[in-house]
C-alpha cells in the first residue's frame, strides 16, 4: 500500500487518511475518511461555542480564561528558554520575539496586526541567516 500510494507525498494526518479511504473505498472512501478525520474536532469546536454562549456573560468564566492565557504564555516562554539552552542564541529570533511581547503585550496591540508586520522581517532574518550560513 505504501509503495503504491507514493508514502514519500504523505506528511500530515489528513493526507494519511486520504491515501487509506482511496486505497480501500476510491474516491467515496477518500471523502468519507476525511469527514470523519475531521467530524470529531469539528464537534468539539461547536459544543464549546455553544457552551460559551449560554455562559460567555459570567465574569467568572473570564476569570478563568484570562487565568488559562496566562498560563499558555509562561508555557511558551519556558519552551522558548528551554530551546535557547539547546541552541545557540540568535539576535534575530530573540529582537522579534521581544518586539512582539512588547507590542502586544506591553502595548497592547492587537496581535494579528503585529503579527503580519514581524513575520515577513522574522523570515527575511532566518533567509539572510541561512544564505550567510552557507557561503
């Protein structure tokens, strides 16, 4: 099955699923494999905004996910600590990651805009850090 589906194109969950349901059921196999791959999250996705809409007005529900958020950054940023161990600390990666946690964090920007500014520089950074690192 491998070797007939061409495994070296497969590379996520969906496409696995989408080379499974077209070996055994064809096309009709394909689709169904991937409605079901994506029936159970979608589920979930809807019963927590339904759920946050009959609650969402609670002070206390803010409460508790301005409480998860925080939680999710020190998570982020104790990754972030734990990889600089592992790797040499770049200037680059670490202006962006502060010029991020500064705007929106400190400034109180919204994220998507800041976001779509840094990333094109984070990438220009990583192109130019790459070329210099193989010439």
């Amino acid at each position: 099955m491998w070797r007939s589906g061409g495994s070296h194109r497969v590379s996520g969950g969906v496409n696995l699923t989408v080379l499974i349901g077209q070996r055994l059921g064809g096309g009709r196999g394909a689709l169904v494999a991937v409605v079901a791959l994506l029936s159970g999250p979608l589920a979930i996705v809807l019963a927590l905004a339904i759920a946050y809409a009959r609650v969402g007005w609670n002070p206390a529900l803010h409460a508790v996910l301005d409480g998860i958020a925080a939680a999710a950054i020190g998570l982020t940023f104790a990754t972030g600590l734990t990889l600089v161990r592992w790797r040499r600390a770049e200037i680059g990666p670490l202006t962006i990651t502060l010029a991020t946690v500064l705007c929106v964090g400190v400034l109180r920007w919204p994220m998507i805009p800041v976001v779509l500014c840094l990333a094109p520089i984070s990438i220009g950074l990583a192109l130019l850090a790459r070329r210099s690192a193989n010439a």
